[in-house]
C-alpha cells in the first residue's frame, strides 16, 4: 500500500501541474524538461515498485483524458483497486517463489553428507561436538552465531561484531528453539531453517524476505 501511495502522490503532482501539452523532443523549453522530469521520476517509481511492464500508450491516454477533461475510461476508485489488486497478486507470487527455493535448496542440501533432518524439516550439519550439558527451552544461554540466506548474504553475525549474544531459548525463532536443545555445550552446529521455522510469511525487516530458507552457524558457549 505504500507503494501505491508514492506513485499516487507524484502522479497528482503531475495532475495538479498546469495543463501544457509537450511535443518537442529535443526538451527545448523548461517546461518541456519539467514535464520530462515528471515523467521519469514516476516511471522510475513505478518499475521499483515491481511492476514489470506496462503499456505506456494506455498510460499516456490516461493522462490525456484527465488533462483533457474527458471522462477516465477506470473511475479513480476502480483504478486503486485494481492496483492494490496486483499488489497483493505479486506479492504471493514472490511467497511462493520463496517457498519453493528453500524447497528446492533443502531437498538437495538433504543428500549431502552429515546433513541431519529433523521431523520438524530442520536440518544441521555438527561442525563440533561438545561435552556440556543440554540447555533446555527455559534456560538462558549465549551463543556466537553467523547468519546469511542461502543466496550467502549475511543478515546478523554475533562473530562479526564481536559480541556473544545471550536470550532464552524459548524467545527465538522454532528452529533455534529446536537446535538448542540438541546442542551441548561447546557444540557448534550448522542449521538449516526452513521459513516456517524461521521468519514466516512476515520476515524480518529488510534484510531476510517473507518465507526465506536461512542458514546460521552457531556455537553454544554456556548456559547461564
């Protein structure tokens, strides 16, 4: 919706402009530059929204029968929904893109050797086996831990920054929550989440999308 909200507000930028129809192509007068101006800014807008294409002849009749005065062929309520319509539509196209990804990634990481997959769908690989105790999903513990998608882009990295990281097991994501209790302490394991034990649908901010496959590299330095 805020992206429909972005390309509406330029677009009744351009509306509330005076009505000068351009025809030059070399952009001889300001007003040609101008009206140019516009013209990428909202294009621009509306392919990094995700619109792929559109048929620039129908938007130039929109704009046409607007300035014109001519009734608009989609009422502007219509034309709202219809966009929002798409959004949605693309939206779970890239859900389902996602989710097929990790399906795809999982089920060839699965045959790979050490992998482990557990009834949930996790999987891990044990890169070290300690010889502590097992923290349950009420202990608290702290971890070093390195996280990246499984295209290898790094989203958080306790290692990185330096910084051991201490929660509860039960306050983190169901494949952590999961992993944890398998791990003693002193373990380092490998883990391979599928979305529904990670982020889900939501994701988390900018960096891991809705329904991503992550993979983490985490040690168990204590239980506290």
């Amino acid at each position: 919706m805020k992206k429909i909200v972005l390309i509406t507000g330029i677009t009744a930028l351009i509306f509330s402009c005076n009505n000068v129809e351009t025809t030059s192509s070399d952009l001889s007068t300001k007003i040609d530059s101008l009206s140019y101006s516009l013209g990428v800014s909202v294009a621009n807008n509306i392919k990094s929204s995700g619109f792929d294409s559109i048929k620039s002849g129908a938007v130039s009749l929109a704009f046409n029968d607007v300035y014109s005065g001519n009734e608009v062929k989609i009422s502007e309520e219509d034309a709202n929904a219809l966009i929002q319509e798409y959004f949605i539509e693309l939206t779970e196209k890239k859900n389902q893109a996602a989710i097929k990804k990790g399906q795809v990634f999982l089920e060839e990481n699965a045959k790979n050797e050490g992998v482990v997959t557990t009834e949930s769908g996790l999987q891990y690989i044990i890169l070290k086996e300690g010889q502590g105790a097992k923290p349950s999903s009420t202990d608290r513990v702290t971890v070093h831990y390195h996280g990246t998608t499984i295209d290898g882009t790094v989203f958080d990295s306790s290692v990185d920054r330096g910084q051991p990281a201490t929660f509860s097991v039960g306050g983190v994501i169901a494949g952590w929550v999961e992993a944890l209790q398998l791990m003693n302490v002193g373990s380092k394991y490998k883990l391979f989440i599928p979305s529904n034990l990670a982020y889900g649908e939501r994701g988390a901010g900018g960096s891991i999308g809705p329904n991503e496959t992550l993979i983490f590299e985490v040690e168990l330095l204590s239980i506290n």
